[in-house]
C-alpha cells in the first residue's frame, strides 16, 4: 500500500474545497513536513495544546482517528500510523474552526499565552483566514484520511476526540450566518427507529452524524452549538418515544437527566459519549416496551427502577408500584428476568456508575455514595466483578482510549462498540 501516494492524492482533493494543510510527524513528535506557507507559526499553535499532561499518550494509546481542539478552539484531525504495536507517525489535517469563533475571543485567547504584540497580531491575522467547516464534513475527512493510511473502513462511531479540559469560552453576539440544515428525510428515518425502536439503528447513526446538521444554534461558541444540538435531538427522540409507546412519565424523566448531564459536560468526548448513550438508550426502551419480552407490570417496575437508582430501593416498595406482594413480584421479576430485584438493581447502579466515571469528575467515594452502595468497597468489589478492573482503573481507561462501553472497559480498536442499552436501566 502506497501511503505517500494516498496522502498526496487526498491532500490534493481536499485542497479543491478547502484551505486544509497536512502534517506529518514522527514517533517523537516532531515535525517532518507540511504543506502550509506558515508552518512554523501554525505548529506553535498546535503546540499550544500540547501542553496538557497525558496527549502524547492519548494520541498513541488508540489507532483511530482524533478530532483534537486546543485551548483556543481551533482544531484539527489526527491519524496515527502503527507498524504492528509500534507507532511511527502521527498525520494531522488542519487547522480549521467549526464555527464562527470572535475576533475578542480569539484575542482573549492568546493574551493568555504571554505571546508578544508582534506575534499575536501574525496569529490573529492567521486565525481569521482559516476555513469554518461544519464537524459532519469533518467526520468524512476524518474516516477518509484514516483509510488512506491504513486501508481500512471506520464509522464515525469510531473517532476519538481530545482538547482543552476548560469551560469554552464566553460567547459573543455574533452577524447571523446562513447555514444549511441537514436532509429532512435523515432525521424523520432516524425518528422512525426510535419510534419503533428498530435495533437495526447503528449504521443508520453512524450516516446521520456525517450527513446531518440542525443549523447554527449558537453564535461564536463551538462547544454550545454541540450542546445545543444534542438537546434538540434529546427533545425529539423524547417525543418519539412516546408515540412509541414509552410511558410519557418514564420519557420525560429521561429527558431531564440528559438535560443535565449535557449542560454538566465541559469536553467534546463527554457530549459524544452521552449523546450515543441517548440514542441507543431511547430506542431500547421502545424496543422493549413493544418487544413484550417482559409483562408490563415488570416492565414498569424496571422503568421505576432506572429512574430511581440514587434512591433507597426496597422490595416492597417495588411491589407497591405494581401491586403485587413482594414474594410474589420477587418469584415473577427472577423468572421474566433471570435476576432477582436486588441483583437487577446493583447491575443497572454499576452501569450508571460506569457513566459517571466516563462522563464527570466525581471520585469513587461520591459515586459510590450517590448510588446508595453501603461502603466504597463493596461498591469497588462489585464493580470489578462485572467490568474486570477497578472504577479507578476503569477511570484510567477511559481517560486513555477516549470513549468506551460499560459492557467492554478494555475497548479494542472500535471505540463506540455497542454501548450497553441498559446504561439506565
């Protein structure tokens, strides 16, 4: 396989659309060659984001594809090539922006790196010439760049992502700029799977997030369109549910959990993470209520449990919702589920666990604590026991191969291997 030849040919193909340069690295980081007149200062700024403990690491510890944001918003894609288990280059497209970032806030920016007058104005005038591009097209840059070097097919389901663990930065009120949206087709399609919770949903995801676009939500503040975005589909995927047949109760509950755990997220891997998890979990659900796998009296003993996993639990207080006795709903629950109701509560509290770890900054103790476990260690011998580490260890994990599933904390090449459906439940 030629990789130079590939590269040179896609390099060529993208510069007939946008004002992209290719970098090439070595093993150690340095660069070896670029396209791009200013390479010198434009490497500056991506080193700007090499200043944060763990990237080499981060970019190395996967083979896929990285889309990564440094601490000024800009961004760029990233392949690593691999002989074997060795790592000997590192391709990077870019830089662009994924929104129409202030010309204060970009200055704001760079004021903070003690850059001289002379040189943060050269950036500055850099910075303004440099292409916005929407992140679905940068998702088939991304899976297209990744098989030049490798040859091999990825979904966007399989990109990583890193950058800068700040807050975005503040927005500022910025000329409407018009903005395609994406196909209406798409989006009813994937309404549809929700609504009857169609399994078959993956790689009709996986199109949806390269060809899809609701529209500029936010004005100069990448991070809050992507927030934005994923409320929206919250939103409509709570409603499709609902025609589904999820009692809207159980649907309107989900959606303010989600709600909060989006507006909680302060990087891009933790809004990609919740996002995927939201989609599959709303059509789970559906696909449960209509399956008719479980009676509906259990049934909604599992929707009442998956909404309650940081409230004290009790037999009885199951049979109540359903009206049953608690020997009664204990027999029927274990045969219908293959768990007892204690042993279906501690798992979906593990797996909720596991997200927590994955999606915020709270210890194991706090965790531990917030999901009703007696002491720490029982909550950590359990937890290893079902993921075959430690929430710590598992922590680490995620920290150093972007996305994982609960089902799968060792996560091989594919990140976005099936997460589990019953993350809530």
């Amino acid at each position: 396989m030629d990789v130079e030849a590939n590269l040179a040919l896609f390099r060529d193909m993208i510069h007939c659309c946008h004002e992209l340069y290719l970098w090439i690295y070595d093993s150690g980081f340095h660069l070896i060659s670029s396209n791009c007149p200013e390479q010198d200062k434009v490497n500056d700024l991506l080193m700007l984001g090499r200043r944060r403990e763990g990237f080499d690491q981060q970019i190395t510890a996967n083979h896929t594809p990285i889309i990564f944001t440094n601490e000024i918003g800009l961004m760029w894609m990233m392949v690593p090539r691999f002989e074997g288990e060795e790592f000997l280059r590192l391709y990077v497209l870019g830089p662009f922006f994924v929104d129409d970032t202030p010309h204060k806030t970009l200055e704001a920016e760079l004021n903070k790196h003690g850059l001289s007058i002379s040189l943060r104005q050269e950036f500055l005038h850099f910075l303004r010439s440099l292409p916005i591009i929407s992140l679905s097209r940068i998702f088939e840059y991304a899976i297209m760049l990744y098989f030049c070097i490798t040859g091999e097919k990825i979904t966007v389901g399989d990109l990583r992502y890193c950058g800068s663990e700040q807050h975005p930065p503040e927005s500022y009120p910025q000329p409407e700029r018009a903005d395609s949206h994406g196909t209406y087709q798409a989006e009813q399609e994937m309404l549809r799977m929700v609504r009857e919770g169609d399994l078959n949903y993956q790689k009709h995801m996986d199109r949806m997030s390269v060809t899809g676009q609701l529209g500029k939500l936010s004005n100069g503040d990448s991070m809050r369109q992507m927030k934005n975005t994923v409320l929206v589909c919250v939103t409509l995927f709570s409603r499709a549910a609902i025609e589904g047949g999820l009692p809207p109760e159980i649907s309107y509950s989900l959606t303010d959990r989600y709600f909060q755990s989006i507006e909680a997220c302060s990087t891009i891997s933790d809004l990609v993470e919740i996002a995927h998890t939201m989609q599959e979990d709303f059509i789970q659900r559906v696909h449960r209520c209509r399956s008719g796998h479980l009676s509906a009296p259990i049934q909604a003993c599992c929707e009442y449990i998956s909404l309650h996993l940081e409230d004290k639990l009790t037999l009885e207080q199951l049979a109540q919702q359903v009206g049953y006795t608690g020997y009664y709903l204990s027999k029927k629950f274990k045969r219908e589920v293959g768990l007892t109701p204690n042993e279906y509560i501690r798992k979906a509290r593990l797996k909720r666990a596991a997200l927590l770890l994955r999606t915020t900054q709270k210890d194991v103790q706090e965790i531990s604590e917030q999901l009703q476990f007696c002491s720490q260690s029982y909550f950590a011998e359990h937890f290893h026991r079902l993921f075959s580490c430690t929430p710590t260890e598992y922590r680490q994990q995620k920290d150093s191969n972007g996305t994982g599933s609960p089902e799968n904390p060792r996560p091989e090449n594919r990140a976005s291997a099936t997460r589990s459906h019953e993350i809530h439940s």
